[in-house]
C-alpha cells in the first residue's frame, strides 16, 4: 500500500487560493490550536484568543494576504500577522495584562544557584507552577518561549515574525528560561518576608 | 572549557559535547546543565499538555461561513466579468448597425421652405394615404416626372403652404386673380424624401 505524505502547507494554500475548501479546512485545523494558544498565552484571555484566530485566518482568505513562501513559512505569517493582532488589541485596551515590563538589558538570573535543586517539573503540580511563571513572564520572553518551546516554532521563523536576528532570539530565550527558573525557585522557596527579617531588637 | 566559557556556550547553543565534559568535571556547571534539562522537561510536558487547547468549533464554522461567501462573491464577479466584455463585444457590434439602420432608412423630410408669406406648416404623419392612384379617392395627384411608388415603399407625408399657383402645375385651374395666394396642400413624399404626390386641403378639384 502506498502512502501519501500529506501535503504541505504552500500546497493547501495553493488549492485555498484556487477555492477549494477542504484545503482550507485542514489548513485551519492544521495550525489554528498553536495561533490560538500562542494568543491565549500571550493575553491571558480565551475571548481575545478567539477573535484573533479568526482574524488571523480571514486575513489568510483575503485576496493580497501578502503570504510570500520565499520569505518564510506559511506557520510563521500566520504566527506574524497574529502577535499583530494582538498588539492592535492591546493598544485598544481589550488585553488589560501588562504584556511589556522589563529591559533587555535586565540582570539575567543565575541558572543555577547552590543548593537550589529544582525538583520535578513534569508533574501536575510542577506543571501549574511553570504555567504560572511562564504568564508572569515580560512579553518579549513570553513570546519566545512560547512560540519556541511550547509550540517548536524554529529560531528562524521566530526570529523573522519578530523581525529580530536569530541571536536576538536565542538570547532572549536563554533570558527567558533563566528567569522562569528564578521564578520557580522563589515561588517553591520564598524569600523571607519583611516580617522575618524584622530586627530583633535595637543595637543603636 | 572553563566556566565562564559554559555560561556563554549555554546560552547560545543547545547542550553539546564539550558542554557536557565541562559539566562532568564541575559541579556547579553540573547544576546548571541539570536545571536547564529539567526546565526543558517540564516545558515539554506543558507542551504536550497544551496541545489539547483549540480554538473552539465556532470559530471554524464562522471561517468556513466566511470562505463560503467570499468564494461565491468571487464566482458572482467572474460572471459578472465575463458578461462584461460580451457585453462590449456586442454593443461594439450594434452600433455600427444601429448607424447603418439610420443612414439607410426614409429621412424625415425637413420642413418645406417658406415659399409665402406666413407658409409653412408641416407634419410627418405616419397614416399615410395611398398616394398611387393619381386621382385616387384620397385626393392625392400624382406629380408631373415623379417616380411611381411601390407598393410597400415608406412615404411621409408633409403639410405645407404653397402658393395656388402650384395647382397649375397639375392640371387645376386657377383663376387669374388668386393666383399669388397660398393655400394648404398634403405632399407625399418617397423613401428618397422626393415629393411624388400632392393634395389640395380644402380646395374642390377642379
């Protein structure tokens, strides 16, 4: 029996654009949970998320929908023209998280730091907190570890939706991991609170 | 490799060989490296975990909504489209021949010179009588040297006023002292707007 391998994402577009819907439809259902995902993760809000899929997807069915294979992959437009979205949304006001904080030049956190073994992050609880430190993330680290090691959007399509060198986006992924390790490391071993570290007594 | 130089490999490169062997030897780059796989395990679980996540169903049927429409717009221009230059195509065709049909047809007769004082006043009719018998019941007499008229030849009819002594011209009498009067008469004119054919309003045939 011989198997077809399915087809890729340039030939479903080139049967959309000729009108067939079933190329559309597996288009949809091929790349709409990671757009949506990568909008809920980045707004925080499953309604935002929605619309946005649905813009995304309309914008790929208008005629001069400026997809350029030779430019990059049909994934990484979609991931483009969705993260624009987005940022249109914010700036209407409808993402009401903070999606921008932080410096690039920020103090990276240490990977590692003595006697802070990180304990296991596969299981349903190690699982929440990461989830949880990843939405507290600033945007441009959100985005990336998203976008590269939630969804496996590769270092050159990420870079080009960012429009942004491929080591800009390695070391903000680096940047990224290294604070959602600081992040987990604070939330499983707190920092002392103000009260604890009250004086004791006086010595002046 | 020393430590310093793992730090700057680590953040640039997915663990590698020489990276491993650094971590080997050190212990704090050890944990470093271990951090770093169990964060990597812990996303890749998430991950997986997520992949669960879709937009909901609604958001396909609106878009398949949306296809529907745009695709049938799309075909409604194209036959619009394809109307258009047959469209051109054929007025391009027709009005040559809407010209020809003008130049070929019976010209309408212009209105007959004033010949008198206060003389003319003509209408194109359309029931027009038959002019063929010269001294047909209708009245009508056939000018001298004019061309007979077929019977399904299109002819105008104009009223106009000439003078009586027009009526000399075919055969009337007309008395001497009347002679510079104007008086009505119907002219039939042929398809090449020539008069064929006159009759005298209100004047008894003498």
């Amino acid at each position: 029996m011989k198997i077809t391998p399915p087809e890729t994402d340039d030939e479903l577009f080139v049967r959309l654009r000729g009108g067939e819907e079933s190329a559309f439809v597996q288009l949809y259902r091929r790349r709409q949970g990671a757009i949506y995902r990568f909008v809920l993760h980045m707004s925080r809000s499953p309604a935002v998320a929605e619309d946005v899929t649905q813009e995304v997807f309309v914008a790929l069915l208008r005629e001069g929908c400026g997809y350029d294979p030779d430019r990059g992959t049909l994934s990484g437009y979609l991931f483009g023209i969705a993260r624009k979205l987005l940022l249109r949304q914010v700036e209407r006001g409808r993402v009401d998280v903070p999606l921008e904080s932080g410096s690039e030049d920020a103090a990276i956190p240490e990977l590692a730091v003595a006697g802070n073994a990180l304990e296991d992050l596969t299981n349903r609880e190690g699982i929440e907190a990461l989830r949880r430190a990843i939405g507290t993330l600033p945007r441009r680290y959100r985005e990336v570890v998203v976008l590269c090691d939630l969804e496996e959007v590769d270092y050159a399509d990420t870079a080009a939706m960012l429009g942004c060198p491929i080591g800009t986006v390695r070391s903000r992924l680096h940047r990224a991991r290294a604070l959602l390790l600081d992040k987990l490391n604070h939330e499983r071993r707190p920092r002392p609170t103000v009260s604890a570290l009250s004086p004791i007594r006086c010595l002046t | 490799m020393n430590c310093q130089e793992f730090r700057e490999g680590i953040a640039e490169e997915e663990a590698n060989a020489g990276l491993l062997r650094h971590a080997g030897r050190c212990e704090a780059c050890a944990a470093v490296l271990d951090r770093r796989g169990r964060l990597r395990a812990g996303l890749r679980t998430l991950a997986a975990e997520l992949r669960r996540t879709e937009a909901p169903a609604r958001v396909e049927v609106g878009l398949v909504a949306a296809f529907r429409s745009q695709q049938w717009q799309a075909r409604r221009a194209q036959r619009r489209q394809w109307w258009i230059p047959a469209l051109s195509w054929a007025a391009a065709a027709g009005v040559p021949m809407v010209v020809a049909l003008f130049l070929l047809r019976p010209h309408q007769p212009l209105p007959a010179h004033r010949t008198a004082p206060g003389a003319v006043e003509a209408a194109s009719v359309t029931d027009v009588p038959d002019p063929y018998s010269a001294e047909g019941g209708d009245g009508f007499i056939a000018l001298p040297n004019a061309r007979g008229l077929d019977p399904n030849e299109e002819v105008n009819m104009v009223r106009v006023e000439v003078p009586r002594s027009a009526m000399l011209e075919v055969g009337l009498a007309v008395s001497a002292d009347r002679v510079s009067e104007l008086v009505e008469a119907d002219v039939v004119l042929g398809p090449d707007g020539l008069a064929r054919a006159i009759r005298f309003v209100d004047e008894p045939m003498m």
